[in-house]
C-alpha cells in the first residue's frame, strides 16, 4: 500500500513562505485582494486529502484559527517536545518523532492515501528523502526581502512536470509540479 504525498503553500515573489519571526501578515494581507468564495483550488485539494502532516512551529501558528482549518481531518504534527493540543470534537491532532519514512509506511498501513505535508521544515525535509509527489505553490506578488524560505538544501535535483499552471485576476499565480519518474 503507498500514500501519496502533497504540499500545497503560498510563497511571495521572492520564494519565502513566512518573515523570520514566522510572521505571514503579507499574506493576511494578501488574501484580503481575493474575492469571495474564491479558495484558489484549496478545498477541493483538502476533499483529496486523508491526514495532514505539519510540524510543531506550522500547529503552532494555526492553532488559534478560527475556526480550525482542519476540521475532520486527521493531523499529525512531527515534533518530540510535548504538546499541549487544541481540542473539540472536529479536532484529530496526534503528535510523532517518526522519521518521514516510517510515518508514512503507518500511515499507509493505516488505510491513508493522500498525505498533505505542510510547514516549511517539514516539507524540506520530505523533499530532500524523495518523498513528495506534487507541489502546488501559489505565489502572491509581493517582495518581502527576507524570511523563511520554502526551499533548502537537497542532496541533488528533483525534476518536476507541470501538471497546471493558472493565474488569477487578483495577482496570484498557482502551479502544480509533479515529481518526475525516475528522480
């Protein structure tokens, strides 16, 4: 049994996904140019997806969005310090160490088949063990000049296929790579 894996991520111009301090006000900022009821693909992406995995400083800024983002879904959040969760009966969070190899062969031996892997470590991470299948990155049209970037260091190429690209009316640009076979 495999599971597949998807990140799906908003960067700015110049490819930071939060200020140093972890800060996505230019993207509050930005989302304000969006009219209403446009999600840019976003639910129907989280209608594909069985469990979301994030790291503990990604949980850490969503915990307190109104309301939870993730509602239904499962969420597992790799991290080893202790976690004081969010709770309500819409909220399945779970906390792991495992390295990203063994968390995915259980999830996919739990019955999991699409992964959304978010938090810019974690999908560094991911990327750098060949374990992403397709990135959707939506880049909003603003320079922040600095901050945490969503790519890092691999040990060599990964090859990407675009499967779509669309720009909206609003600024944004979306595009959605696929690994290539034999990466």
């Amino acid at each position: 049994m495999t599971i597949t894996t998807s990140v799906y991520i908003a960067t700015s111009l110049d490819g930071f996904i939060a200020r140093e301090d972890g800060s996505i006000d230019w993207l509050s900022q930005a989302n304000t140019a969006v009219p209403p009821g446009e999600d840019c693909g976003y639910a129907a992406f989280m209608g594909s997806v069985d469990v979301v995995v994030m790291g503990r400083n990604t949980y850490e800024q969503v915990a307190a969005f109104e309301p939870w983002p993730y509602a239904g879904k499962r969420v597992v959040v790799l991290t080893s310090r202790l976690i004081d969760f969010r709770k309500g009966p819409e909220i399945q969070l779970e906390q792991s160490a495992e390295l990203p190899q063994a968390l995915l062969k259980r999830l996919a031996s739990e019955g999991c088949k699409h992964a959304y892997v978010d938090g810019g470590k974690v999908i560094q991470n991911f990327l750098s063990h060949g374990l992403i299948d397709a990135l959707t990155v939506t880049t909003v049209p603003i320079l922040i000049g600095g901050g945490r970037p969503l790519f890092g260091r691999l040990p060599g190429d990964v090859r990407w296929t675009v499967a779509r690209s669309k720009a909206y009316e609003f600024g944004f640009v979306q595009t959605t790579y696929l690994v290539r076979a034999g990466n």
